[in-house]
C-alpha cells in the first residue's frame, strides 16, 4: 500500500553561497530519503525555501553595501541552481519572501495570540547608544554564559548549541562598533512555550524512533524546563506585526522560518491547481520527517511542535533525523575564515554525483565526519571508478560487442548465479529496511558490497575467456552481471541519481529509474543497448594540492 510522506528540509539563510557541510547536514539525506520513497511508489512532498528575513540578511547587506532584497534575490538563484546542479530534487523550494508565507505566518500568530499562547510584555533589549538602535540578535556579540566561547551572537551559541537571550552574554558589544549596549525596555511578544511542557514531554517520550543525540537533546533541554520566548524582534527587514502600534518590530525569524513548512505546502497546492490539496499532507495518514542539522534540533522537536500544538488539527513531525556536523580536513568548518568547500565552486569543476558518493559513505549520522580531498580523490578512484564504473563498464562493453548490441539469452543458473541474484534480491530489501529508518550510510555500504560481490563472480566465471569454448556459459554469466547492474542502478539511484539514470539507458531502458519501482527488474533478453560509455572517471592526484590551497592550507 502506498504512504504519504512530508518531508521538510531546513531552510538556509539566503545570505550566502551553500557548503559542503550544509550538504552533508541538512540537503543530501532528504533528498535519498525522497528519491527512495518515489521510486517505491510512495506519494512524497519535499520542500523548503530560502529564509529571507533576519539579522543575518541585513548584516550582509550593510557589509556589501546593498539592499537586503539584493541579497536575498542573489542567494535564491544561486540556492535554485546548486539544487539542481546537485540533483537535490525538492518539489517546491520557495522563500519566506511571499505574500502567502506572510499570510500564513499572521494567521498562525493571530491564532496562537487569541488562544492566549501568545502574550505581550516588555523585555530588555540591547541598545547601543553610539548607533542609536535595538541591537536584536546577531548585532550583538558577547561570550557565551553556557561553554564560555567568544564571539557568539546574540541568539543562539554556535559551539555549545543553546538559544541564548542577549541579557545573558558576557561582556556584550555591539557588533557594529563595538560598544558596550545598554539594556532598554522594549515591548514584545512572547510564545507560552512553558504552557506545552507536560504535553511535550509525553509526546517526546514517545518517540523512541528518534536518533537516540536527538531524543537525549531534546529531553534535556525538556527537563530543565521550557521557558517563554519572545517571537517579535526590534526590526524593520521582515513579516510584521499584524497589529496597530506595533511599528519597526517584526515576526522572529525563527517563529516565522519554521511555519515555512506549512506555507509551503499551500503554496504548492495552490500552484497544483487544488489549494485544499494541502490538507493531505498535514492531517490524517501522513508521516512528516523534518531534515536539519543538529544547531536546528529544539526548534524542531520542542518550538514548532508546540506551535503546531497551540493551532491544532496538524500533524505533529514523525521524526526529525538531524545529523552531526562535517569537518573540512580535520578542522571545524568555519565561514569567516573560508574554511569552507562551497558548493557552487565545486560542481563548477566536479561533477555532482562523486560527491553525493562521498557524502553518502561519510554521513555524518551518529557523530561528526570529517571530508578530506584526498578521500574524495581515493573515493572515487578505488570505489566509484574501481569497484561500480569499471565493473559497469566491461560487462556492458563485452556485452555489446560479442552479443550484437543486445541482453544476451541465459542459460540455466548455476548455483554460484543464483546466489547471486539472490543477493541481489536481499541487497534491495535490506536497503529498503535501512533507507525506510534513515540509515543512509549503511544502506549504501550493502549495494556497493553487492557490487564486489559482483566482481567476485564475474572473475570467477571469467565469461570474456569462457565465450571461446562455451558461448551459453558466457552469456548466461553476463545476463547475471547485466541483471545485478540493473539491481545496482535501482540500489544507487536515491544516492547516484545522475549515474542511475545514465546507466538505466545504457541498460536499453526507457523513462526514468523512479518509474521503474523498488524492484529487481531482469532486463529482457534481446533488449537493445546503447553504446556504452563509462559512467565515471578517474580524478587526479593533484587536485589534492590543488584543491588545499583553495582552502588556505598552503599558509600554514
Ligand atoms: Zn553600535
Ligand atoms: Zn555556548
């Protein structure tokens, strides 16, 4: 029976270029997650969007000296073109810039406000006296009052991960120019967060599915309690405060980013023609997984939760695999110090799926990972080209040449072919075990092991040297090979979809691998191949250097 399943992906600052951690983090699972579920038939809804809105936007646009529209408009192109040049197949990736995210938006807070889980009060807010202004979150720097390190913002500590209040920080300056802030009451408006603990807690006791780092994240930071939190911010660049009196204070980026997911998907049903069509994503039968990096984890199990729980009659998220973070050559990636490999400038040179490779065999899922050059050099030549291309490449070049072109007739299977195919078989189930639960990395560790799998068979039963004596052996050989390569581009696709759908063809197959199904599908003998070509090449030891200067390495 088919599913339905909501998939909401985290949704990047529009203020600049996506990296390699990004990827690995929050863009790449989702979309092997979304890819396998289309193709085992299941009805999927994957979006996301740039956030527009924040200091982080407006801090951009004083440094560049532009607008903050410039910027947010820049960055979504830029956004919209690495998806696609990386195969992150989102059906809707918009912006929280429209009219409907901000309707949406209004409608949850005005809900939430007349069911008193939202409430109005003063807090103090940062003021610097030499700039004149509220220095709301990321205008304000200080050293975190949880781990001690410096230079954290105003909102939320990069190192230790807590949401911070800016009257927490010590020794607090004005990002601007430096100066001291001084604290001023300024009115706002507060989430009850602390109405939802006792319903919190048992809906998170229940979620014994989860990643165990984010159950215990999330229960930690249930139980040492749920404080309100303020959702307007001091603010003229966002969704206002639908309310008189209420100027040059905006919607918390935060508050409105994660309804995001919800606007979305109205946004989609309405452009699908259907604006109720919505609704079969957000109630009922539905699974909704929401894909972040671990820095995103409580907004997503306890805040938008308990938002969606103050509105009512919406699915609650089913899981929330959040993953660890990526390290850039054994060092933190960090991008003032451009100790970063940015996506753009890497499918400038490289082609897109050696990295969802790499990716995929280093996901950080259970703790940090780390991406080297020189592993995604040795990756690609010793796994990719030498364990999958190679063997791709000589049973499909064999193939066309001594059997006219096409998928030769088997024989009978021996049992060492039909051991084989049943690995083949079991390969696919076992992935859709693993892929159903978001184990990403292992499931792609059993199709390359079937490819292995495959080599040891095909040096066993050597069909290019048996042709000569026993043409029936050989070709029932190479019908196994060629079946198990079928298997192969199915396994792969959610993770090697450019590759998958090259080889679908070169297989004599014709629209794409997702229609085809979650199947062992034997290719019909006699059906026509296209001239082979190899599905990936060998990279050169010396981008290691090449690449590592980029980064800086040649300087230290
Ligand atoms: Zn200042
Ligand atoms: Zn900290």
């Amino acid at each position: 029976m088919s599913e339905r399943i909501f998939i909401g992906v985290a949704w990047p600052y529009a203020d600049g270029p996506l990296h390699l951690g990004h990827i690995a983090g929050a863009y790449l699972p989702p979309d092997i997650f979304a890819r396998y579920h289309r193709t085992k038939g299941n009805e999927v809804l994957m979006v996301s969007g740039s956030d527009q809105h924040g200091t982080p936007i407006t801090i951009k646009a004083e440094q560049e000296g532009k607008k903050p529209s410039q910027i947010v408009t820049q960055y979504h192109q830029q956004f919209l073109d690495s998806w696609q040049g990386l195969g992150i197949s989102f059906d809707l990736f918009t912006n929280t810039g429209t009219a409907n995210h901000a309707e949406v938006s209004h409608d949850i807070f005005l809900t939430l406000l007349d069911r008193g889980y939202i409430y109005k009060s003063t807090m103090l807010q940062p003021f610097c006296p030499r700039c004149r202004r509220f220095l709301p979150d990321r205008y304000i720097e200080g050293t975190c009052p949880y781990c001690y390190s410096s230079g954290t913002r105003g909102d939320q500590c990069d190192e230790c991960g807590k949401p911070i209040n800016p009257a927490e920080l010590i020794e607090p300056h004005c990002r601007l120019c430096a100066t001291t802030p001084q604290f001023k009451d300024s009115e706002h408006f507060f989430f009850r967060l602390s109405a939802f603990r006792d319903r919190l807690l048992a809906w998170v006791k229940q979620q014994t599915h989860w990643r165990q780092n984010v159950l215990n994240f999330t229960m930690r930071y249930l139980e040492e309690g749920l404080k309100d939190r303020a959702i307007t911010r001091d603010i003229a660049w966002g969704i206002p405060v639908p309310l008189d009196g209420f100027d040059g204070k905006c919607l918390y980026v935060w508050f409105e980013a994660v309804i995001g997911y919800l606007s979305a998907t109205k946004e989609w049903a309405k452009s699908s023609g259907d604006e109720e069509r919505w609704r079969s994503f957000w109630q009922g039968e539905v699974k909704s997984y929401y894909f972040i990096g671990k820095d995103n984890i409580l907004f997503h199990t306890l805040i938008w939760p308990a938002m969606l729980m103050g509105y009512g009659d919406l699915n609650l998220p089913y899981d929330v695999p959040a993953n660890e973070f990526l390290t850039i050559e054994g060092k933190r990636l960090s991008t003032s110090r451009n100790w970063a490999v940015w996506l753009p400038d890497y499918l400038s040179r490289y082609d897109p799926d050696p990295l969802r490779y790499l990716l995929s065999a280093n996901m950080p899922e259970t703790g940090d990972t780390d991406f080297s050059w020189r592993e995604f050099v040795r990756r690609n030549n010793d796994e990719l080209v030498a364990t999958y291309g190679n063997l791709v490449h000589r049973v499909l070049t064999f193939v066309y040449r001594s059997f006219d072109g096409c998928v030769p007739m088997p024989g009978e299977f021996d049992s060492h072919s039909q051991a084989l195919l049943d690995k083949a078989k079991d390969t696919l189930d076992t992935m859709d075990e693993l892929l159903y639960h978001c184990h990403f990395r292992e499931a792609m560790r059993s199709a390359m092991s079937l490819a292995q799998e495959t080599n040891r068979y095909l040096d066993e039963k050597s069909p290019w040297k048996t042709i000569k004596q026993d043409r029936q052996a050989s070709a029932t050989a190479l019908y196994v090979a060629i079946s198990v390569l079928s298997c192969l581009r199915t396994a792969l696709y959610p993770f090697l979809p450019f590759s998958s759908q090259r080889l679908h063809q070169l297989l004599g197959f014709t629209g794409s691998v997702e229609d085809d199904g979650w199947r062992l599908h034997f290719p019909p003998p006699g059906q026509k191949l296209l001239p082979p070509q190899p599905l990936f090449s060998k990279l050169d030891e010396g981008l290691v250097e090449e690449e590592a200067s980029r980064l800086g390495l040649a300087n230290t």
